[in-house]
C-alpha cells in the first residue's frame, strides 16, 4: 500500500486535469456539490405559514377590538379569519417536524491520509483516485474504502487505526445478497464492532458492492446524512468502479 500526499497525485496527472474537468463539469454530482453547499433557504419557506398566520390572527384580534359594533357578517368572516389562520400556523409546524434540521457533524478522530495498492495498473489508480475524490468532495463522505478480491486497493480520507479489512457480518451480507447496506447512525448498531478499520466515531456507513468480489465502504460525519439521491450517485460510481475492476481482473488471467 503507497501512501500518497493529495498535492502529489494531482501534479502527477496534471496534464489529465482538463479531460477529468470536463467530465465532472457535465456530471450530475456537480449539481449535488452545489445543491449540498447552499445554505438551507428551504428554511425560510417552511416558517412562512407560522409568520403568515400569526401576522393574519394579529390583525383580526387588533380589528375586533377596534370595532365599535360587530355585525354578524363581520362576526363570521373573524371567525373563518382564525380558522384560517390556526391552519397556516398548524401547517408551519408540521413542516418543522417533516423537515428536521440537518443532524449535527463530529469531526472524525484519525489522519487524512491517501493509500493505494502499489500493484495496480496506473489506469486502475486513476479510476479509483478520481472516484474517491468525487465522494469525498461531493457528498458528506468522509473516509472512503474499497475493498476487491481480498485486498484493500484504497483508503481515503480520514483513515481509520487498522489498513487491513476482514469481512464481518454485515459486509458479507452485502457480498452474498448484492444489495448496498445504509447504516444511518453507526452508533445505534452493535455491529458496528466488525468496522475497526474506520475511525472510531464513524457517524454513518454505507457498503456498496462492487460486483461479486469486493465492496466500497463510506464513512459519513453525520448521522441519517446520506439522501436518496447520493445512494443513487453512489451506486452508479460503484458499478463503474466495478466494472473497470472486473476488465483488469480479465486481463490479468487471460
């Protein structure tokens, strides 16, 4: 396993820098960066119905008050006015509890590091170096592994205290059943036990399979921070990585 400093890899593929450019550029992951980075305006829209109706049952209140004789068409549109306002209200606060807000992040005990399996085509590495870096930048990733036909080709990220991966439970599980495992808060899991390879306080875990003989493994610094969209993105990276990685294993034996 090499070990490699981010500015060395990327002045090492300088001259690749504009076609990766590219195609990232055109990637729909550069639409989650940025959808990621904006701040939450969706925050402002959701306390709009509480502000609306408690602005509307102020001014009813304040006009019933400053009315010298109350008609009884006026007493019926007051009390449509407060209906209609406790709905706006009652809606508001439900949007609050449907829409949380984004769970606190922890900084994950460990050191950034780069390592990759020094036996691997240069074609190979770069697959994975740039796959890696898109995770890592792109979504709430923090560390990143791939484990392939019974090695650790990559660690990414924050590294964990041990380089060397023996499937547990759970990561077999993904191997035999071929389905990605989301595990949204590692620290509610007594399996979590099987992961000593990542950093100890690993907020959330997915294990992607990479075909029938490896898997990636991603660490998040927040718990239930993974959307359905990045699950997606992840997979299609994962069948790409994959694929690349069964091609090399045929040349290999052949």
């Amino acid at each position: 396993m090499v070990r490699f400093s981010e500015s060395i890899v990327f002045k090492c593929r300088h001259s690749k820098q504009q076609k990766f450019s590219a195609n990232v550029l055109f990637s729909p992951s550069v639409f989650v960066f940025f959808a990621m980075a904006r701040p939450d305006q969706d925050q402002v829209l959701r306390r709009l119905p509480i502000v609306v109706g408690a602005i509307g049952g102020t001014l009813l209140f304040v006009n019933r008050l400053t009315t010298p004789q109350l008609s009884g068409s006026q007493s019926r549109a007051d009390a449509l006015g407060v209906i209609l306002s406790a709905v706006l209200i009652l809606t508001g606060l439900l949007w609050q509890r449907i829409q949380p807000k984004t769970p606190d992040s922890v900084v994950l005990e460990g050191k950034e590091g780069f390592e990759l399996e020094e036996t691997l085509p240069q074609t190979v590495k770069t697959e994975l170096a740039w796959s890696s870096h898109l995770l890592l930048t792109n979504t709430v990733t923090r560390s990143v592994l791939v484990y392939y036909d019974g090695k650790v080709l990559l660690r990414r990220g924050v590294l964990g205290p041990k380089a060397i991966l023996t499937p547990g439970t759970i990561v077999q599980r993904v191997l035999d059943k071929q389905k990605p495992i989301y595990l949204v808060n590692l620290a509610l899991y007594p399996g979590r036990v099987e992961f000593d390879y990542l950093p100890k306080n690993t907020q959330g875990l997915i294990v992607q399979p990479l075909g029938n003989n490896g898997v990636l493994i991603l660490g998040a610094n927040a718990p239930r921070s993974y959307t359905k969209q990045d699950e997606v993105w992840i997979a299609g990276i994962a069948d790409k990585l994959a694929d690349t990685l069964t091609q090399q294993e045929r040349l290999n034996s052949g």
